[in-house]
C-alpha cells in the first residue's frame, strides 16, 4: 500500500468519525429539544443552534465523502454513451471544476471565519467563527480526494461508488 492510500484511508477514517459525530450530536439535539418542550413543556434554547451547527458541518463533511466514494448526484446518460478515452476527459474536467470550487470554498471560508471571529451564536455563546470553519475543513478534503480521482483517472481505474 503506498503512502497515498494510507493517508486517505487515514482521512477516510477521520471524515468519517467526524460524520457520524456531528449526525449523532444532532439527532440528539432535536430529540431532546421535542421532549423537553412537549413532555416538560419547557424547551432548551441551545438545543436548536446546536442542531443547525451540527447540519452544517455533517452536510459539508457529506459533501467530501461523496467526492471520495463518487456517489454525488449526476447524470450519466451523456456521459455513458461516450467512448471511455472521451470519459476519461470529461472526468478530469469535472474533477478540475470541482478543485476549482473546492479552492473557493477555502479561500472564501477563511474570509469569513476571519470576519466571524469575534462574534458570539446567541444561545449557547459559541464563536461563530467555528461553524464557519466547516467550509474550509470540507474544501481541504474536497481537493484531497479529488487529487485522488484525478491520479485514478490518468491511471485509467474506472470510477465507481466506493462503500467505506
């Protein structure tokens, strides 16, 4: 195994965690926040914020892992009646776009967590700067496993949905 796969099966593992971390905190959040306002008839006024914190950071954490295992949405109705050298250069220009994106992500995402820094969430005095982060953090994987996807293309490893 080389060095490369180590590391993404390492940051497999890290997103991974921090998915099923943010997914679990959130669930949690919204069932406390329906029992405590229906059965106790008095709710937590953090368990909302908490919840949409946590969204943000499972769904652009999500956004990563779907680079990596190539279950995003698309259409391939095109793209399979091509001939697989045609396939091969429309995967590295979808994949150059997305590096694209992933670059303004990081850029952008550090401008307004700067910005954000000094601001506090409402209900739980969180720095809001820290959910900001998310966009970042998710850029950063996102170019990684593209990275990937662009050395299996030029290898010629066919794209598939990989189950981590």
């Amino acid at each position: 195994m080389n060095k490369l796969q180590k590391i993404s099966k390492y940051a497999d593992r890290v997103v991974g965690s921090m998915i099923i971390i943010t997914f679990s905190i959130m669930i949690i959040c919204c069932v406390l926040q329906v029992f405590t306002r229906y059965v106790l008839n008095s709710s937590l006024s953090w368990t909302e914020e908490l919840a949409r914190y946590t969204f943000i950071w499972a769904n652009l954490l999500g956004a990563s892992y779907c680079i990596r295992t190539n279950s995003h949405a698309r259409v391939t109705v095109i793209f399979d009646a091509l001939p697989s050298r045609i396939q091969r250069i429309f995967i590295l220009g979808t994949q150059a776009l997305i590096m694209v994106v992933a670059v303004v992500m990081i850029v952008q995402g550090l401008k307004i967590a700067e910005m954000t820094h000094n601001q506090l969430s409402a209900a739980m005095g969180l720095n809001v700067s820290l959910v900001y982060l998310a966009i970042p953090v998710s850029g950063i994987f996102i170019i990684f496993y593209t990275i990937i996807n662009v050395i299996n293309a030029v290898k010629g490893i066919p794209e598939k949905e990989e189950k981590l």
